[in-house]
C-alpha cells in the first residue's frame, strides 16, 4: 500500500541517478539514527526531503507518509539492483588490490 505523497517519490526516483541514490541513502542514515532530540531530529528529516533531488514539494503535514516513502523507494531501488539497472558506489578497495 501507498499513500499519493510516497508514489509521488516512487514515480520520480530513479534508481540508475547516483544525485537520487545518494539523497536516499543520506535520508536512509538519518532515519536510522535519531537523536536524542527528536525536535532537532525531525527538522534535520524536513531539511534532506526538501532538498530531494526529484524537486518534490515537501509538506511537513506529511511527516506521517515518511514510512511509505522510505519503504516504497527501498523496494524501487532493491529491484533495480538485482536486475542490475540501479547506480551502486564503488567499493573500497581491499589493501593490496
């Protein structure tokens, strides 16, 4: 299930831009990290959505639909990769290689 707000992501993400991806990935990290604060916690989540590089209009009203949007561009993302159609960063290099 989806809500309008996380289709909307899921429609512009595109998993092969690595500017999409990596907006992804910061939001990824923050969310799995809150703060003690979540005050402070929750305008840093309202920062990197309004910076979206979809240029998606982020709604604070819409706080609630972060779940569906995480969940939705995971899933866009992890399906892409498997099919080998997603951006992936460079692993680092093992010494000696």
């Amino acid at each position: 299930m989806d809500t309008a707000v996380a289709k909307s992501y899921n429609d512009a993400f595109n998993p092969e831009d690595e500017k999409h991806c990596m907006w992804f990935k910061l939001l990824s990290d923050v969310m799995a990290e809150p703060e003690e604060d979540m005050s402070k916690h929750g305008q840093k989540v309202i920062r990197i959505m309004k910076a979206n590089p979809m240029n998606i209009e982020f709604n604070e009203r819409n706080m609630l639909d972060l779940v569906f949007i995480q969940f939705a561009l995971g899933l866009s993302y992890a399906r892409a990769a498997l099919i080998g159609k997603a951006w992936t960063p460079q692993s680092p290099k093992t010494p000696g290689e």
